[in-house]
C-alpha cells in the first residue's frame, strides 16, 4: 500500500506542478493563471516514472480531470492502475508542497519559466528537498508543454543531486491527449 501511495503521490506532483511559470512578455502572476486555465479540461495519458522504493520503471495509463476552484486554485481527479486520487493546487508562481519521498514535511514550489501564446503553454516549476530514501539533498525541475491547439501535452521531471557533478537525471515523462 505504500508504493501506492509513493506512486500517486509522485504522479500528482509531477501533474500537479506542471501548472506554474516566469512571464516573457507579461508578468509572472498572469502567465501563471494563463496556464492554468490551459490546463482545465479532462485528459487521458501515459506516465513512465522510475519508483525509487522498488527500483523499477513503471508505465501506466491514467486520467486526470481538471477543473477550477474558485478564481485561485486547480482540482486534479486522477484514475490510474494505481487507484483513485484528488488534490487541490493553488494558481500562483510559488506555493508550498508535500513530495512524500522527501525528508521535510514540506518543500517550497517555484516557477522559474512561464510562456502562454495562443497555440502553446510551457512552465517549469523547481523545487528542492532531502530524498528521504538516499539522504541526499535533491533539486527537482518540472517543466510541461501543452499544444493547445492540439490538446496534447508533453512533461518530464528531472532531478540533480546538489553538490555533485553527476547530471540530472530523468525520474518521470508523460503525454496525454485533451478529450474534451
């Protein structure tokens, strides 16, 4: 049940935070909800992530609803093999979060890169904390793109051990496809 929960909690956070970004050409707080808006609707996809508790690849399929509460936070409903999860986030360019394979109890989620014209949306949120399994203190760089005239999306998550040379490494990588 815990690589359950390890699992759902890594795919919200990686569904969850490629919500958020950095502006170019307006400010930072508009791009974000720009984004976000980008986002709503119900998608179906598939997620390729690396479950470090196990030390095995996954792919799975999943389905994520995605709708707006209120004008400052985003609901995510998803369905996978993996069971049945909800979780709220709100539409800002720095807000606080809970990975449950970090040490602390919350880390500090920061959108470094924002851009939303009419055919695209691209974000890239970073945040850091001690991965609870090695101990090492980790940077992790979530970055999505969505073709909104096709309704697809594209997103991966990276992660760098702090203080070391070794390259980041890919942990996690979906696409889904906007059904509605």
């Amino acid at each position: 049940m815990e690589i359950r929960k390890i699992t759902a909690g890594l795919i919200l956070s990686t569904l969850t935070t490629f919500s958020w970004g950095d502006g170019h050409g307006h400010n930072l707080e508009d791009c974000v909800k720009d984004f976000a808006d980008a986002q709503v609707g119900n998608w179906e996809g598939n997620f390729r992530f690396w479950n470090q508790a196990v030390n095995q690849v996954v792919d799975m399929e999943f389905k994520n609803s995605i709708t707006k509460t209120g004008e400052d936070k985003l609901k995510f409903a998803m369905t996978s093999s993996m069971g049945n999860a909800t979780t709220e986030q709100p539409i800002a360019s720095e807000w606080s979060g809970s990975p449950n394979w970090i040490k602390e109890s919350s880390t500090t989620y920061k959108v470094t890169s924002c851009n939303v014209t009419d055919e695209r949306a691209f974000s890239e949120v970073v945040w850091q904390g001690t991965n609870a399994m090695s101990g090492d203190n980790i940077e992790t760089t979530e970055q999505v793109t969505i073709n909104i005239a096709a309704g697809t999306l594209v997103g991966s998550s990276r992660t760098k051990v702090l203080g070391s040379d070794a390259p980041a490494f890919i942990w996690g990588f979906n696409t889904a496809t906007k059904t509605n």
